[in-house]
C-alpha cells in the first residue's frame, strides 16, 4: 500500500513538472489566443471604437454588413479568385520542385535549403517591398523584357493582372509545401516504380498512377493550410498597394478588416467583418475534407473522415 502511495505521488510530481513545462504556451495560448478570440465575438455585436468603451448593438453590424457595405461583397470577391489563383498554383509549384529535389544530385540538400528560404522572408515586409520595385511599370521586370523589345506591362496598375502580380508572391512562398511534399516522396517505396517500370509505364503514367495517388494526404494537408493562409492574407498586397490596387482589384477581405478596425476605428464592425471571414474559412475547409473522401487514399484503404 504504502509503495502505492509513493508510486501516485511520483505520478503527481511529474505532472506538475509536465505543467510547468508547457506553461508558457499555456499562458500564451490563453492571454495571445483564446482570450481575443472570445472578446472579438462580444466586441462583434457592439460599436466599438477603441476610445470609448463598446456598446452593445445586437446584430447591426451583421445586418449593416451584408444590406449596405458594398465594399465587403468587394473584398470578398477579390479574396475568392485570389485563393483559387494562389492555392493551387502554390501546390503545384511546390509539388513540382519536390519531384525535382528527389533526384539523386551533388549537393541536392543546398538545393533543398535553397529553395525553401523563400517561405521564410516571403510574409516580410522588406521582400514586399522588393516585389513592387521588381514590378513597377519601370521595375526591374521591365527593364529586362525592355532588352528583349517587349513591351512594359503594367503590373501593379492594371486591374486585369493586378491581382495575379500579387498572387505570384503566395505562389513564390512554397517551400513549407514543398518540404513536405519532399517527406512524401520519399516514403513512397521504390519498389512500385520498379514494378511500374517492368510494365512499361512512363515517368507520367508513373507519376499519377503511383506518385500523386500516395501523396493525396499530404496533399490534403497542404490544401486545407494554403486555404487558410490564402485567406487571411494581408502583408504582402497591404505593402504592395496600400490602397487595394487599380479599382479595388486587390482589396483583399484582410485589408477591409484592417481598415475598418484601425483606419475607421470601427472595431465592432472589423470583429465581426473577422468572425465572417472564420465561418467562410469554416466552410472551405469542411468542403474540402467533404470531398476528400473521392480522391484521398490511404494505405490501409480506409475513410478516415
């Protein structure tokens, strides 16, 4: 009994011990996370403006949004065709570089590194600084098709390509995606390819018929996080043109919230203009795992929705 006794009060000491370990991000979690997410529902339903305390409005702000802020079907818009020009053009580019990093190269892993540095200055300021100096309308971009005789193209000016200018910054952000994707790859036993061989397949029957079939979770995973990050982009377009581009092209749903909340001062409306945008985010993503099941498989061939 009495080493029963010993033996719980070991348990209890290391849970303790456990506790401390992880109350930092416990205490992060609950201050930086938890704690806003829940005030910016009840700041949702009142007028706020960050001087005076909030007054509760009941559901003016849902009602004002969707009856009389055309900018917000705007943003909206704008964000859609910017996820569905980004998100896929992201996996593919980073699926692409991923096949190509696992061929047998000198030096293959300072290529790795290489190419995945852009997913850590990508979201900075400075490199979307850099971006709308490469493609201003006398950016570096044009100066180099200049030599070539081609004629300067207004990227950030024209609303017709605006917005895809500032997807190719997303897009140019692939190396989380295609770290993993690299993970995949190289789970995949080499035997079906030998097999694959044997039949007579190509590299591209092998590729959809063994490859992409086998890296479905991996490319569920990657969808489902670049939905996401798409959006709640901001940076990158706020840096790039501040005022949301040509004729709103690039107004982004972030952009609207930041206005809203830190240019008008409307924190009440920006709060709820955010818990729009999570139940949208809510809605992509249930489509998503929805759908999954016709197209992701598993190696045990089980649905794990």
């Amino acid at each position: 009994m009495e080493t029963l006794r010993s033996a719980v009060k070991v348990k209890k000491k290391y849970q303790y011990i456990g506790l401390l370990y992880i109350s930092p991000w416990l205490f992060g979690f609950l201050l930086l996370e938890l704690y806003p997410f829940l005030t910016s529902f009840y700041y949702s339903f009142t007028s706020f403006d960050l001087i005076n305390p909030p007054k509760f409005i009941g559901f003016k702000n849902y009602i004002d949004m969707f009856t009389k802020d055309d900018m917000f079907y705007q943003s909206l818009k704008v964000t859609l065709i910017y996820a569905i020009i980004a998100v896929p053009a992201k996996l593919a580019f980073a699926l692409f570089v991923a096949v190509v990093l696992t061929a047998k190269l000198k030096s293959v892993n300072i290529f790795r590194t290489v190419y995945y540095l852009p997913s850590i200055l990508g979201g900075s300021v400075a490199v979307a600084v850099l971006w709308r100096f490469l493609f201003m309308k006398d950016g570096i971009i044009n100066n180099l098709t200049a030599t070539l005789h081609i004629p300067a193209i207004d990227w950030l000016g024209n609303p017709s390509i605006a917005l895809y200018t500032i997807s190719m910054l997303n897009v140019w952000q692939f190396g989380s995606s295609m770290v993993l994707f690299l993970a995949g790859l190289k789970q995949i036993p080499g035997e079906l390819y030998e097999v694959g061989r044997v039949e007579g397949a190509s590299k591209v029957r092998m590729f959809f018929s063994v490859t992409l079939p086998l890296l479905t979770p991996i490319l569920l995973f990657n969808l489902v996080m670049q939905i996401v990050n798409a959006f709640q982009e901001f940076t990158g377009a706020f840096v790039i043109l501040p005022d949301g581009g040509p004729l709103k092209s690039t107004y982004l749903f972030g952009m609207k919230l930041y206005d809203e909340g830190f240019k008008f001062l409307k924190m009440g409306y920006a709060s709820s203009l955010s818990w729009v945008l999570f139940a949208i985010i809510l809605v992509f993503t249930a489509l998503v795992f929805k759908s999954s099941s016709y197209w992701a498989h598993y190696e045990d061939g089980g649905d794990k929705h």
